[in-house]
C-alpha cells in the first residue's frame, strides 16, 4: 500500500522546486504586462493558443482580459483561438491539425498584436506553425513552456520558461503567470489609456471666457470670411 499523504507530498516537493527559479520571472511578467497594456490600449489584440489543458488555460486568460481581474476597467480584446470551434474544425480538416492555428493568425493578426502560445513541452507543430505565421505577419510572438531550451521558445521573440520537469507543475505554473499577467497589466492600464487619449480638450462652463488662443489670426482677402491660424 503507498503511504498516505506520498502523492501529495512529491506533487508539492515538485511544485516547490519550481517556485525557487519562478521567483526571478518577476521583472519579466512585470514588463509584459506593462507592454501588453500599451498594446491593447493603442487598439492591439491578444492572441492565444495551445494544445489539451494548456488551451483552458489560454481560454481561461483571455476571459480574464475580455471580463475582468478585480475592478471594472474596458474590456480588452483577447481570443483563444481553439475556442473558435467551426474554424479550428475546418481548417484541421481542410489543410491539417498543424495549420489550426497559424491559419488563424494570418487572418486575425495585424502588427502591434501578440501572440501568446502556451506548450508544457515546447515541441507542438501546430504552435511551431503559428510562432512562424506570426512572424510573416509582424505580430509579436511570447511562449509559455516548460524547461528550455526547447523549439518553440527558440522560435518565439520571448519566453517565460518553467524550470520544471513536471508536467503538471508547468500548467500550475502557467495559471499563476496568466494571472500575474493580468495583475501587472491592470496595474499599468490608467497609464496606456492615458498615453492614447492624448491632451485633455478644456470646455469652458457656461459664463466662464473662452481659453485664449495661441498664434496669430490672419484674415484672408477676398470676401470668403475665412481664417487661417498661424
């Protein structure tokens, strides 16, 4: 009979192992956040993908992103795209599982996008093919795997790799980083959506003077009536 309490016991002895380097990750989830929030501010999309439990938790991101983390801000374009299940169907029958998603990145990717492909193990052609379709498209590539080196995160612009050999303990991993994501991003938010909102217009109230213009104001002849500020 196996101890009670072993299962338990190597699961977490695991999963505390991997804490030790994930420790170091936090400039790097603090930036992507800081860059994610500029992009979707600016009008960019999310993109994300992967394979089995690493699609919910692409699903599970992109909820977060469209909804909300904790306090209610502007919904953020994110998708997932395996949840797109008439396209995801079509194309895996039309030109084969590995083009799933890429063929979905060239049709929704635009420049100033990311793409965010999450893989425990780093080898899935069909995350491979889309890391490639992203860069012909000039969309902005991030991985998610488990320990590197391994193909996708070579492919990708970035990764976040977990210093781990359990699978499980990766994906635990992954939730954490979503959320991280989520938490660094709302956090700089205010900031992006200031930063494209530009110089606020000032309306004068009702019996207050009008702001007072700068130049010159040159009166065109001809009778037209019209102005050309210099």
């Amino acid at each position: 009979m196996m101890p009670a309490g072993s299962l338990l016991d190597t699961h977490l002895t695991n999963l505390a192992e991997a804490l030790v380097p994930y420790r170091r990750c936090e400039r790097q989830l603090a930036r992507w956040g800081a860059d994610l929030a500029h992009r979707l501010a600016a009008g960019g999309r999310l993109l994300v993908a992967g394979n089995g439990g690493s699609a919910a938790e692409a699903q599970h991101l992109t909820a977060e992103l469209v909804g909300k983390l904790h306090d209610d801000r502007r919904p953020l374009s994110a998708i997932a795209l395996h949840a797109e299940t008439s396209a995801l169907t079509a194309i895996a029958n039309d030109y084969g599982y590995a083009d799933v998603y890429a063929r979905q990145v060239r049709a929704h990717g635009r420049p100033g996008d990311v793409l965010l492909l999450l893989s425990t193990s780093g080898t899935s052609a069909n995350l491979l093919s889309a890391a490639q379709a992203a860069r012909d498209v000039g969309v902005r590539t991030w991985a998610l795997t488990g320990a590197a080196p391994n193909p996708l995160a070579d492919a990708c612009d970035d990764v976040l790799a977990v210093a781990s050999g359990d699978t499980q303990v990766v994906q635990e991993l992954h939730l954490v980083t979503s959320h991280l994501l989520c938490e660094y991003l709302e956090q700089e938010l205010p900031a992006a959506l200031a930063a494209v909102a530009g110089p606020a217009v000032v309306h004068p109230a009702p019996g207050e003077p009008a702001p007072v213009r700068t130049g010159v104001e040159v009166v065109l002849d001809g009778g037209t009536g019209q102005q050309v500020d210099a």
